[in-house]
C-alpha cells in the first residue's frame, strides 16, 4: 500500500488457509462499528464522487469475495510497497497481491500482526473497488467530517509538492497516508 | 393538428441532449488567472466556498480552490505562498464520471512524466510545465488536477529571478 511502485515478479497464490486468514483479520476490522461504518460509507462516497462502482458493493467483505472468485490472493517477495491491487478494470481482474518481504506479510500465522493485515487488506480493496488514492482521500475526508471525526486536516494539494514525477508520486503517497489516517482513526479506536 | 409528433421529437432531444459527452466547463478555470466570478460562468454555478468548494455536476465533481489571503505574501500570510488576490483559484480537481479517452491527451509529447503505485491498473502522467496531472486507470483518463504550471513560479511570494 501507499508506497512506490510494485513490481510485480513470481507470484504465488496463497493457500486457502492464508486466505482465511486475512478475511478473519479483515472481519475483526470490519466488526468494530466505527471501523465498519467509516468503510462502508467511504465507498458509498466514492461512488457518488466518481459515479462509478464496478462491483456495485459498499461492502469490505463482498470485495474481499470477489478478490477470491476472480483472480485471488497472491504472495510475491518485492522491495517495495507492502502489498498492491488490480481491480475494476474488466472481467476476473480482481487481484490483491501481498509482500512477503513486509513484516506483517512475512508469516500469516502471526496474530501479533492481524491488526496492520486487516489495515492493509481495507486499503487493498478500495483499489479492488477501482478507486485510486486521490479518490480515496476526499472521500474519506467528506464522510470523515460528516460523521464528526475529529483531527480531520486539510487534504494534500499538488501545488504543495514539488514538480517533476518526484513530486508527484510524493503528491499521490499523501493521497494514501491521508485515507489511511482515518481509516487508522476509525479502526484502531478513538476516531472521534 | 397532431401534437404527438413535436411532443415525441422534444422528448428525443430531451433525452439525447442528457447523454451528451461531458462538455468539459472546467477547463476554462485557469490556476492563478481565474476566479470565483470564472468559476460561476464555468460550471454554472451560485457560489463559492473558500478555501475550497467542491461541485457535484452531472458529468464530474468539481473540486476548487481559493487563496484566502487579502495580502499575499505579507508577514504572517503565507498559508499559501502566490501572489495573486484574494479568491483566485489555485488548483481543480475534477472526478470524472464518464472517463475520457487516454488518446485524447498527448501524454507521449515527452512533457508528460508517468507515476505508478499500489494501484496497479492506475497510472498517472504529470505535467509540471503546463501544471496537469492525468490520473488514468486501464487507458482511461478518470480525474484531472491543474495546478500552477511552472511558468507562473514568478508569482510564488518572494520568487526570485536568477540571471542566466
């Protein structure tokens, strides 16, 4: 998530196991009524933003499932981002891939890191969805203030970053790291 | 004599007019030059909000930004650092509801830089010369930000100009 690029290489499909695994780490998330909520009326939002919805759900599970009917949950060992998404982009394109070599990736059996999967998961499949970072950050900020979140700034302006790619990949990990606050907010306690 | 005639060809243009391409009002909002008044001819819209208004239009949602500043660039009112009036808009956002093709755009003038993440059907192209980003998912140009193009730097708050 939220990083540079990811370069996909060999790819391994997770075990039906590992795959239970992270729907268990998404449902814990999902369950906590704050957490639910924000998720749900974020993609409520970012269908009216964009008035587009591919897979026409505002649900974080039904996504999830579609990930796992279409083309899956893999695993591939990479330098960068912790995990990546392909999704709304044509038939059986749902794919969530995760990084090994990410700590909380590195062993799915470790319940130390089912929090962070669960984070990670969420932001994965507002990708799934076929909504990007920029998306993500406005529509999380209109629901975050709509449902009185407190510590809701400013959202990044391209005109503050530098020019040149630089800048805007700087520009567009912002976009991330802002939807991913308040989805910190909501999910880990305390929002509001 | 028959109305149902005219009354049928009044709905069909009704209803050819409604799916009409997007027609693209937003670009006639330029960074650092136009206005809130630009804004409301633009879009078709009543106000504005500052420092941001965001417009839900059929085609788009429109996101704009305002310098709230009634003395740019003086002590103390350096939230945003362009010295342009109060009001002038500084960037726009624009969510497009119906896509426009990638092919439209001349991303491969060599003007354009490409930018990828965890996204892996996105792809945005950056333009700081004209001050354009592209975000494209799937050769699909999805939304659009404008910000100052590099040319206008000389109205960055104490912008200096150095000599060749």
């Amino acid at each position: 998530m939220n990083c540079s690029s990811f370069a996909p290489q060999t790819e391994t499909p997770l075990t039906s196991g590992e795959v239970d695994t992270l729907r268990g780490d998404l449902q814990n998330l999902v369950n906590n009524k704050d957490c639910g909520n924000l998720v749900t009326a974020v993609l409520a939002e970012l269908r009216r933003l964009t008035g587009r919805s591919y897979y026409n759900t505002n649900s974080a599970m039904s996504l999830f499932n579609t990930v796992v009917s279409q083309a899956g949950f893999h695993r591939v060992a990479a330098d960068a981002s912790v995990a990546g998404a392909w999704g709304g982009g044509g038939p059986n394109n749902a794919k969530i891939t995760i990084n090994s070599n990410a700590l909380y990736f590195s062993d799915l059996t470790d319940t130390q890191h089912t929090f962070q999967r669960g984070l990670t998961t969420i932001h994965e499949l507002m990708h799934v969805a076929g909504y990007g970072h920029l998306e993500m950050a406005r529509a999380a900020r209109n629901v975050a203030l709509a449902q009185s979140y407190s510590n809701v700034g400013a959202l990044p302006s391209r005109r503050n970053f530098a020019a040149g790619k630089k800048g805007a990949a700087a520009f567009d990990v912002a976009n991330a790291q802002y939807f991913n606050g308040l989805r910190n907010q909501a999910c880990l306690g305390g929002g509001r | 004599m028959n109305m149902t005639m005219p009354l049928l060809i009044c709905l069909w243009l009704a209803l050819t007019t409604s799916n009409a391409a997007p027609s693209k009002q937003w670009q006639d909002i330029v960074p650092l030059r136009s206005t809130c008044a630009d804004v409301k001819r633009a879009l078709g819209v009543e106000r504005c909000g500052f420092p941001d208004s965001t417009y839900y239009l059929r085609h788009e949602t429109v996101s704009i930004s305002f310098s709230t500043s009634n003395a740019p660039c003086s002590a103390g009112q350096q939230q945003e650092p362009w010295n342009v009036p109060r009001g002038t808009v500084l960037e726009i956002t624009v969510f497009l509801k119906k896509p426009l093709p990638l092919s439209e755009f001349r991303v491969d003038d060599g003007k354009y830089e490409k930018v990828t993440s965890d996204f892996l059907d996105e792809v945005t192209y950056n333009n700081s010369e004209e001050g354009i980003s592209l975000v494209a998912v799937n050769e699909e140009v999805r939304s659009i930000i404008r910000f100052p193009a590099s040319r206008d730097k000389h109205l960055r708050c104490h912008s200096v100009t150095c000599p060749n």
